[in-house]
C-alpha cells in the first residue's frame, strides 16, 4: 500500500471510522454485556472441568491396559462413570446455568453505570429471569422442583434481554417515583431503600409475568424458545466460514488503524459464547457439537499470540540483527505466551505501518479460513471447552476440543504465520539495520 493511499485510507478511519467504533465500545449496554462475559469466566471454568473430566477421549472400541497411556484412559473413563451423577451437577450448576449468571452480571454493571444501588435492580432481574424461565408445566408445586432448561446457552440470550429491560423498567420507575414510599430518617439505610423500591419492583416483575402468560398462552412456546427462534438466523448466519473470514478481515483492518476489536467483539461476543455453551451442552449429553465459531475457537486458533496471529513474528524479533526489533521481541515474548502482544503492535510497530499490512490482516484470517474448514469437515474436533483467555494457543487449543490433532494444527498455523511475516519482515529489517548502522 502506498503511502498516499495509505494517508487516504488513515484519514476515512480517523473521521468515519474511528468516531463511531468509540461510541460502541463505550455504549454502557454493550459495557454492561462485555464486563458480564469477562466477570464470569471463573465459574464458567469450573464448567468445563466438569466437562473435561466427564468426557474421557475413549470411543466406542474396549481398549485393554497394555500400557501406561492405557491405564490412564481406563481409570479416567471409571471416574467419569461412577461420578457421572456429580459431574452432570457440577456442571449445570456453573457453565449449565451460564445465562443465569450473565443475567445478573449485565443487570449488576448496568444499575452501577447508573450510578444506582446494584443490589435490588440485579435481584430484580433474577427473579424476571426465573419467571421466563421456568416453564409452565414444569414447575411442581408439590415437589417444589424445577427444571433449568433454558438456564444454559438455550437462554442465553433471554437472559441478556431480560437484565437490560428490566434494569431499565426499574430505573424509570424509580426516576419517576412510582409508589415512592418516603421513610423518617431513623429508618436503616437498607429499610429504606426497600421501601423505595417497592413498588417498581413489583411492577417490574408483574410486567415480566404478565407478558410471560400471554405469551405462553398465544404462542404455546415459553419466551426462551421464542427469542432463540428470532436469533436463529444471526446465529447460524455467524457460523459460517465466509462470515468469519469477513469479522476476522474486517477487526484486523481497524486493528491496523489502532481501532480496538472491542466496536466488534462487544456484537460478535455474545454469539460466540452462547455456541461454547451449546457446544459444552451437547457434550455434556454425548451429542454432536453443533457449532463452530465459539469464544475458544477464536481465541486459541485464530488470534494466536496476540491480535494479527503475531506469535510467529515475535519468534523473528528474538533473532532480530536489528537492536530494536530484538529488543522489542524479548520484551514481546511471555507476554504473547498469553496472548498479549501490544508491545508487538506498537513496538515494532505494526499499527499503522504500511509495511505489514498485508501479513497483519492475511495471518489471522487464514487462522480463522484453515481452522473453521477443519472442523467444519470433521478433521479436528470443534470446541466446546473453554480453558481461560491467556492459555498458550497449542495448550489452549487442546484442552478445548480434547483432540491432539487440534494441537499439531496450531503449531502449523504458528509456522504458516510465520512465513507470512517473514518477507515483510526482512525488508523492515534491512531498513532498521541501516538506520542503526547511521546512527553509530
């Protein structure tokens, strides 16, 4: 790219782009969702433990204890078997009831941007959720039991929709001072925002109740089932190989301009993880994955080491005969070990320099292309586990999908990546190298 078409093309990111990818990233809805997804992944983590632990890779075929790796497999499938009771409830009980905790993170971030009381909007927002959720006809009243179906990705995005709503039904409400109920001062400080909040809670869920009924008695479908059968569309549309070759291009692009991936990852997140919930739930009861395109798939096989697949690049600087790039390289390496590369992006840098554009955009994607077709054809194993965001990619990649082939895979990406780099950088090499060279 010349440097004219460059400055053109800088210009119309920094006065179209630009403005608009920021006002994203600081929508307090989109926050809100975002701060949730991060917030959880504790809980999450131990779900897929469970998961893991549940799911020995043995197949169908008896094998026999004729070595040590054999043993292992044998003693790992009777722990699932004669724990599978434990297990299947550890489970459902922290990744098993992923919208449920989203539900309360996005009604509990969103009140504080509010600068409101989290506690009774968040609770608030619970019971909506559990309303919506619990299904008429499968909520006995004698046994006091329920089932949680729609607790796991099925409600993700019910849950999503129910924390913004209601959150903002009682925001109004208690802006407008419905049923304000004023207390003498001697009153404790919780007493009193209780009594505050009487009333818009209860109209809050009245309302999540009464629209659950008629809904339910129209349609004969609870709410999850309906939302899920509006997002469908958007769901599948996503888990596409030529969708995720567009947001992968499309994020390195405003990447190059020093745009974070956040105007897009705030949008494309959520659809991410409710296919790793509805990946780890077909796991969980021994079916095929249905999905693709899910947070540990992008996160272990197409950024790796860092936004522009730059781990391969960072192994270059290491043995840089440029000072400044060999430097920027040792500095650059543990973190990229975990996924962390903007000493690379601005150190070396990548940003902005029409030097790497090319190999910036054209590695991660074909990341994204070779992974996605891969699976896709059932040469490796989809995700349905995720290990935590700053797992080394090979490990990473490993633990997700519990296929060694998954593994080797990444180590090929990270070779093929680095051959993408190379040429670009041994000509921004030889330039720093007789830049240093004057300066001596």
């Amino acid at each position: 790219m010349s440097h004219t078409k460059l400055q053109t093309v800088n210009s119309f990111a920094e006065n179209k782009l630009l403005p608009v990818a920021n006002k994203i990233s600081r929508q307090r809805h989109l926050l809100a969702i975002r701060d949730s997804f991060l917030t959880v992944l504790p809980v999450t983590l131990l779900g897929g433990v469970a998961s893991i632990l549940s799911s020995p890779p043995v197949g169908s075929k008896p094998i026999q204890a004729t070595n040590l790796f054999n043993k292992f497999l044998l003693a790992w499938s009777g722990f699932a078997n004669h724990y599978s009771s434990v297990l299947s409830w550890l489970y459902a009980v922290t990744l098993g009831s992923y919208a449920l905790y989203i539900c309360i993170g996005i009604a509990y971030y969103l009140a504080k941007s509010y600068k409101m009381e989290p506690f009774i909007p968040t609770l608030t927002s619970l019971v909506c959720f559990i309303i919506i959720t619990a299904v008429p006809g499968e909520l006995s009243f004698d046994k006091k039991e329920i089932l949680i179906n729609y607790f796991d990705g099925k409600g993700l995005f019910t849950g999503m929709l129910t924390a913004l709503i209601a959150v903002e039904l009682f925001r109004f409400l208690k802006n407008k001072k419905v049923g304000y109920i004023k207390m003498p001062d001697t009153v404790p400080p919780a007493l009193t925002a209780s009594f505050e909040a009487l009333a818009p809670v209860i109209i809050t869920i009245g309302a999540f109740f009464l629209a659950n009924s008629i809904i339910v008695n129209i349609t004969g479908n609870p709410i999850p089932k309906a939302v899920l059968s509006v997002m469908a569309p958007a769901i599948k549309s996503a888990d596409n190989v030529f969708v995720v070759f567009i947001i992968t291009a499309l994020t390195q692009f405003l990447w190059f301009f020093g745009i974070h991936d956040a105007a897009i990852g705030t949008v494309v997140g959520p659809i991410r993880d409710h296919n790793l919930a509805m990946n780890a739930s077909a796991a969980m009861a021994h079916q095929s994955l249905p999905y693709i395109f899910t947070t540990p798939f992008w996160v272990y096989f197409v950024v790796i080491g860092g936004s522009g697949a730059t781990f391969g690049l960072v192994l270059m600087l290491m043995k840089s005969k440029s000072k400044q790039l060999k430097t920027v390289g040792k500095l650059s390496f543990l973190p990229s070990l975990f996924g962390i590369n903007e000493p690379v992006l601005f150190g070396v840098p990548l940003v902005l320099n029409p030097l790497f554009f090319i190999p910036f955009i054209l590695a991660e994607s074909l990341n994204a292309v070779i992974s996605f077709l891969l699976m896709q054809f059932g040469i490796i194993g989809k995700t349905y586990i995720m290990g935590g965001w700053n797992l080394f990619s090979p490990i990473g990649a490993f633990i997700s999908t519990m296929d060694w082939k998954a593994l080797v895979l990444v180590i090929a990406l990270i070779v093929m990546d680095t051959l993408i780099y190379l040429p670009f950088f041994k000509v921004y090499e030889k330039k720093l190298i007789k830049e240093e060279e004057k300066e001596l």
